[in-house]
C-alpha cells in the first residue's frame, strides 16, 4: 500500500474520484505548503512556490490504484511522485506521495 495526497479533480466528487479511488481507504484531509496548482490539460498540477497552498486528500492506494493513478498523470514524462509531509486536519504530520509537475510553468 501506498500513502498518495490527491487535489483537484481527484478528490472525493471530483471528475475522476471514482474512477481513480473508488475503493481505496481515505485517510483524511489536508494541505502541503509552498505548492500553487495550474490547469494543465484535464488535470491540476502543483508546481513549488512559496506562500502558497494546495489543499486535497490523503489515500493509502494498493498497486492497482498507484498504476492507474501513474498513468493518468504520464509519471516520469509529466509528473514525478515526491514524498511531501501533508498537515492533515487534525494538526497531524502525515507523509504521502505527491504528483508535482515536471519543469515550469510558462
């Protein structure tokens, strides 16, 4: 099982919620600091800036969700997964697997 922090789309009525997650165990919500998203295509993106906060979901996924997830978000063309501390509602510290996306945004 895989700890993943969601946003945008993917989180919990979002387009691809059910497609992506149905059946994975939500953890919770929160935030990760100094990230801003941008629309890229049909999905959020968060890209590291500072002063900023992207706010979305904790799941722990098995191996299919995680593949499916990876290639929704075209993982090592697109987007890579980086392991970021979540502050989860609760003041909790929680590490997941984030998406963030690969470059700049222009």
């Amino acid at each position: 099982m895989t700890r993943v922090f969601v946003y945008g789309r993917l989180t919990t009525g979002g387009f691809y919620h059910q497609h992506y997650l149905g059946g994975q165990a939500l953890l919770g919500t929160g935030m990760i600091d100094n990230y801003k998203t941008y629309i890229i295509g049909g999905l959020q993106a968060a890209v590291p800036q500072d002063g900023f906060q992207v706010k979305g979901e904790v799941y722990e996924v098995d191996g299919k969700a995680l593949g499916k997830l990876d290639h929704i978000h075209n993982i090592g063309l697109v987007f890579n997964r980086s392991m970021v501390d979540i502050k989860m509602e609760n003041g909790e510290i929680l590490p997941a697997e984030v998406y963030i996306l690969i470059g700049e945004v222009s």
